[in-house]
C-alpha cells in the first residue's frame, strides 16, 4: 500500500480529512478524536498503539502542530 493511500485510509476511518495549506505543511481536521488516544489526570494522553502505529502518526511532528 503506497503511502497516500494508507494515510487517506487512516484519515477515512478516523473521520478525518486533510489539505495542503499554502506555507507547504499539511492540515488535518475534522470532528473525530484518535480512537487509541487514551487520557487520564495523572498522565496525560498517551498512544494506545504506539509500537505499531501508522506511519501518519510516527511522521506527524508535534512542533509543527497548531
């Protein structure tokens, strides 16, 4: 599976959608939450599937999030 299509396929099953924006980086939005995001008070949020995570999660930078 070539890489656009795994990430449009993650991105559909999240109820995700996402567009090139004009400073060249990639915006995702949508109303849907990560299904294997997990969250409490002590930790914070964490990544259920961390070890086999897509390969749209292991790229994405946080530094870069808005």
């Amino acid at each position: 599976m070539s890489k656009d299509a795994e990430t449009a396929r993650f991105l559909g099953y999240h109820g995700l959608t996402m567009r090139n924006r004009d400073d060249g980086l990639m915006e995702i939005f949508g109303t849907s939450k990560c299904l294997h995001l997990r969250t409490s008070k002590e930790f914070g949020s964490s990544c259920a599937i961390y070890a086999t995570r897509p390969a749209i999660c292991s790229e994405f930078l946080c530094d870069k999030a808005r």
